[in-house]
C-alpha cells in the first residue's frame, strides 16, 4: 500500500489524517505530497492506524496530538479543558483594545489559558491575573504559561470568590454558556470535552448573571466586561448588562456573522 491509500482508507478528513501522520511520524504535508505514491513504511501504518482509530470514534484531533493553535501560538490541551476556538480569538482582540498599558486584566474560567496568556504575550505591560474551578484545568493552564513564557497569576476560584478585594479594569470570560438541554452538547468534539467548561447546567446565562453581578463591584471606574456566549444569547447579555447599569453595552460578531462577545463599561 502507498501513502495517499494509507490516509485515504483511514476514512478521515484529509486534513484530520495529515494532521495525525504528521503528529506520530514527524513527516508533513510537503513531505506526503512528494512520497505520496511510496509504498508505506510499516512502522508508519503501526502508529497512525490506532490515532485514526481514536478518531474515528470521535475523538478530537486536538486531544489526540495534545495540542491546539490559538492566536498563533500552540497551547497543550487535555480532556480537562475545552479546546481553544478560533471565535475567542474575537474576544481577546476587543480586551487587547480596551487594556491600556499596565492595565489589570482578569480572566474568569480560564481553562487551557489561551485567553490570559495570549493577552499577555500581545501585551507585556498587562497585569494578568486568570481563575479557573478545576484544579486539572489550573495545571494546564500553568503548564501554557510556564511553556510560552507568560507571567500570570492563576487561582482556583468559583468565579470571583478567592479573590479577595482586587479590582481590574478589564474582566473577561469565556464562561459555560451552553442551555443544559442544548442538542449540541451530544455531538462531535463537543462529547469530549468537559462538560462543566460547556453547559450551566440550566438556562445558559446562569455563569454570565453571577459574571455580570460580580463584575459591578469589582471593574476600577471605567473598567470594561466582555464575555463570549452563544449565538442566541446577544440581546438576553446586554439586557443583563444595562441592568446591572452598565455603559456601552454592544455585541460584536464572530468570523460567522454572529453576535458572539457582548461588553459594557462601567
Ligand atoms: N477560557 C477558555 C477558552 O476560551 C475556557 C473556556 C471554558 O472552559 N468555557 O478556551
């Protein structure tokens, strides 16, 4: 057998295969192009042939190789955290924009650390502090930080609770916003990922009401909030935000067109 009838009967996404041959025998895209039609090693066929079979159980790519890209920088992902999305990246663009230098930025429900870290190292002068529940996902997000050079401070926190008195002048998350009935929730990379980092467990705005409420006594004076939230939930956020008395209140759309990161100012 040849490598193109290698990837070929794997029945993956050609770039899902690619990604996953890459990942166990170092050999790239350019270099599968040129070696397409030479017969396969079979040490080759012996550690691709099972990733393939993870994944097509399911199992997403970025569990299987353990890492994901996120604003162009490579963050280590295990089960314990969801998977960066590229959406996200949306949300530390419009807090790159608010955080003026030596700002104060918190980051709520970290996970992985994509969103502190990436704030950081676009802008060295933040004074990045990040929380997440899950002690599993508290050692990722170190472990992203001590790898890329980020200088953080994480607390295992329930969102604001151990955090003492501090205040910020930009607050931002990417909370579990998924309603606990939502179909998606039993489908594709989503069965994999923890479900705690994805679903409230109720309406989908339960995490983002105790964000918003909490925010109101913990933003300095002009400080902004922005979160992520489903591509539902816009008018339901900035209803919540211009109760809580919040300025400015908008949405923003994602790469898709939809309204996906609603902030305010205090
Ligand atoms: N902040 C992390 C991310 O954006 C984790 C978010 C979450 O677990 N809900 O990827």
């Amino acid at each position: 057998m040849n490598y193109s009838a290698l990837l070929l009967q794997s029945g993956l996404d050609k770039i899902d295969a690619q990604v996953l041959f890459h990942h166990c025998t170092g050999k790239n895209r350019a270099w599968l192009i040129g070696h397409g039609q030479d017969e396969v090693d079979p040490a080759h066929a012996k550690v691709f042939n099972p990733l393939a079979a993870r994944r097509r159980t399911g199992e997403p790519v970025a569990y299987i190789v353990g890492t994901r890209e996120f604003f162009g920088r490579d963050f280590v992902v295990n089960p314990s955290v969801l998977i960066p999305r590229p959406d996200t990246e949306l949300l530390v663009e419009l807090a790159l924009e608010r955080a003026g230098d030596g700002a104060s930025v918190l980051d709520l429900g970290t996970g992985s650390g994509c969103i502190p870290i990436t704030l950081k190292l676009e802008h060295l002068d933040l004074d990045v502090s990040a929380v997440d529940l899950s002690p599993a996902a508290l050692i990722v997000a170190q472990t992203n930080a001590s790898g890329l050079e980020a200088a953080i401070r994480f607390f295992q926190s329930d969102w604001y609770q151990a955090l003492g008195d501090a205040h910020f002048d930009v607050i931002v998350s990417n909370p579990p916003y998924i309603e606990q009935n939502d179909h998606h929730l039993s489908e594709g990379d989503l069965r994999f990922e923890p479900r705690s980092a994805l679903s409230d467990e109720g309406d989908g705005l339960v995490h983002i009401r105790s964000i918003i409420s909490g925010a109101t006594s913990r933003l300095n004076e002009n400080g902004w909030l922005l979160f992520e939230h489903g591509w539902d939930q816009s008018a339901a956020c900035r209803a919540l935000l211009d109760a809580a008395g919040f300025d400015e209140v908008q949405s923003w759309r994602d790469l898709s067109g939809i309204e996906r990161v609603t902030g305010g100012r205090l």
